[in-house]
C-alpha cells in the first residue's frame, strides 16, 4: 500500500480533509498524519499552527504523496535527494510557488494545486462584491444605520448587459465568467497569453489594456509576478468612468493602491478590495469611512465549503495520476510555471 503523508496539524486537517476524503485516503494508503507534537507553536482561533520545519523529514520519510496546505513549511529539494523522494505533491491550498522549488518538477515530481477549486469561491466574491457596488447597498445600509431613509441623490445601477472588463484570464478570472453567462455581459479581457480560440471558447473577446480599464465594471485576475507589479497605473485608475467600480481580488501591487483610493476619496469611482499593498494595510480615518469602498481582508477564496473541499479536489486528481497518469485540472504543469500564480 503506497503512503501518504498529511504535512499540516490537525487543526489544519479538521479545516481542509471532510471527512469523507478522510476515510477514502486510509482506504487507498498508509496514512501519516502530523499530530500536535510536530506544530512549530501554538495557533489562534483565527490561523491554525504551522507544522514545525523540523518534522518533515520524520514524517515524509518514505512517503509516495506528499499532502499539504497552509502551514506546511517549505519542502526543500533535499526531499528527493536520493532519487527516491515523493512522487506527488498535492497542495490542498493555492498557489505551490512558496512551497516547493520548481527544479522537483523537472525530476518528474507530479504536483496538484486546489487553486482551481479557490477560483470558484474567487468569483463568487467577486460576482457579489460587483452586484453589491453596482446598486451602492452599502451607501443605502449606512443611510438606514444613521436614521435615514431614500437618498434621493443615489441610484444603483445594473450589471445585466454592461462591459465588463476583465485583466487576466486566470482561473479566478474564469470562474467569474462562468458566473456572469446569465447577465448577458459584454466581456472584455486583456491577457497576452490568452489565444483567440481561447477567447471563444470562454465567450469573450480580447482587447488592450486601455480598453479593458475603461470598462465601468472592472475585475483584476492576475499573478504576483514582476511583469504585473504597478501593471493597473495611475494613467489607467484617471480613465476610469465616473461611478465606476474596480474589484481586486488578485495581488495589492498589481494596482496603483494610492491613485485607486484617490479617487475612490474623491467620491469618482466605487472599489472593492480584498488584497493590499501591504498587508494587512494601515488606513486612516477617512478611507475606513467611505462607503464607496468594500474592505475584505483577503478572504476572496475562503468558504467554509470551498475549504472542506480541498484536500478531496487534489487527491482525486493524485490518485488518477498515480493509476494511469492523467492531469486533472488541479495539475500543476512546469510549462506554465513562470505565468502561474
């Protein structure tokens, strides 16, 4: 029987492996489980503990698949040193760029991602964070909580029919395609690895960066990459449509945060920001004021569902791969490692 070994503490274990795939993972392998004893300190009601670095060698040793998520340390390559080390990573958490180094993938380790899975609770936030700024609800509760009642001075808009812009075709982004097809959007992308057969299949047509940030509905989906650091500039946040609304769910540096919130200060455009630059960000009086901006503390992908899912969205593709080779989608292909998340 192959072993898996579980590299985050229970706490984590209890968040992300339900437990249906608990029992369907000590069916198919000899399971090593990290206990209290191997965390590297004491957790929070907020964050569980990480695993101690110093237990991974312990517990990995001899181990076919490695299972991981936050609060797994760093796997060094030393891991498959011998040649004999792990023949699957698979990562029930998103992006593996902090986790592994890539150089195990081009020693035939197959690793598996659950960021596909986090996509979709991604568009989900930013699908309700585009409907709730569209109708300006939360100037309308803060105009209930203060006493009030119509404001006369404000009307919600719809966002059945409107462009949508749209940077980056990432998963995120794809989810939230997905999840506009009943609106009837104009979709407007701008990737310059997104192919026009690819565009197609998604329905929605490609175009520059000016045009996409012109849109009055405005999504970012990119990865935390050099060539999308400051990639939304000031140039780009001025051209924005009066009552325009941006959502960020992607990376803070990727946006001119200060030329975002200018303008948002200014009362021109409508911002829902789950990322930050830096984080957790330090904002004063009059940006935690403004009821034109939703503030999230990057909590886009985390659902109570989409969390108990995880484990069971990458082992399922795992064990395809370990029976006849298969890439699932939660696939983590070397060939698109520079552009990945």
């Amino acid at each position: 029987m192959p072993k898996l070994a579980a590299l985050f503490s229970p706490e984590r274990a209890a968040d992300v492996v339900d437990p249906e795939t608990r029992r369907l993972l000590e069916d198919r392998f000899e399971v090593v489980w990290a206990t209290s004893e191997h965390a590297a300190g004491p957790g929070s009601a907020a964050k569980p503990p990480a695993l101690d670095a110093a237990a991974v060698p312990e517990l990995a040793a001899g181990a076919d698949v490695l299972l991981t998520s936050w609060g797994t340390p760093q796997l060094g390559k030393e891991l498959w040193s011998d040649g004999n080390g792990p023949q699957v990573v698979a990562h029930a958490a998103g992006t593996v760029k902090n986790l592994i180094d890539a150089v195990i993938l081009d020693q035939g380790v197959a690793v598996f991602s659950a960021g596909p899975r986090i996509a979709w609770s991604v568009g989900e936030y930013c699908l309700a964070s585009l409907l709730t700024l569209a109708r300006r609800l939360p100037r309308f509760d803060g105009a209930i909580r203060a006493g009030g009642w119509k404001q006369t001075a404000y009307r919600g808009h719809e966002l059945a029919g409107a462009k949508v812009g749209i940077v980056g075709a990432s998963s995120t982004a794809r989810a939230l395609i997905t999840l506009l097809e009943p609106f009837g959007c104009d979709v407007v992308v701008y990737d310059p690895y997104l192919s026009a057969e690819r565009a197609e299949q998604l329905g929605v047509r490609t175009s520059t960066l000016d045009d996409v940030a012109s849109s009055p509905f405005l999504t970012i989906h990119v990865p935390n990459v050099p060539e999308t650091k400051g990639m939304i500039t000031r140039a780009l946040v001025e051209s924005l449509p009066d009552g325009a609304v941006v959502v960020n769910s992607s990376r803070g540096p990727a946006i001119d945060q200060q030329a975002l919130l200018d303008h948002a200060l200014a009362g021109r455009i409508y911002a829902a920001l789950d990322v930050y630059d830096p984080e957790p960000p330090s904002f004063d009086e009059k940006v935690v004021r403004a009821e034109n901006l939703l503030l999230t503390p990057h909590i886009a992908g985390d659902t109570a569902e989409g969390h108990l899912a995880l484990a069971r969205y990458v082992m399922n593709d795992a064990i395809r791969w370990l029976d006849d080779g298969t890439r699932g989608p939660s696939f983590v292909d070397p060939a698109t490692w520079s552009i990945a998340a």
